[in-house]
C-alpha cells in the first residue's frame, strides 16, 4: 500500500540555516513595519509618501 504525505509527520523541523534566514528575514520585515508606523505618526505626509516612493523600484 501506498504512504500519503498526509501520513507524514507533521512537526518536522527546519534546518538551522533555513531557521537563521527566516528570523532574519522576519526581523528585517517586523523593523521595517515598525519604523513605518512611527513614521507615520511622527513625520509629514510628503515625506513619508518620498520615503515610501524611494523603497520600490
């Protein structure tokens, strides 16, 4: 008979590697929402709207 995928475990751990580059990333991302918000709060609109334009290509 054949094994599902479903019949895998379901808590398989990621590698350390992928674990570092996922709280990286999701450091970088969690301080760049961060510094928007206390921009938006802090700054001009005008400039958050440049600030904004500049971060996309």
């Amino acid at each position: 008979m054949r094994q599902l995928a479903t019949d895998a475990p379901v808590a398989v751990l990621p590698r350390p590697l992928e674990r570092m580059f996922s709280v990286v990333w999701g450091a970088a991302l969690f301080g760049e929402a961060v510094l928007r918000v206390v921009g938006a709060y802090t700054l001009p609109v005008d400039t958050m709207v440049w600030l904004g334009g500049r971060s996309r290509p």
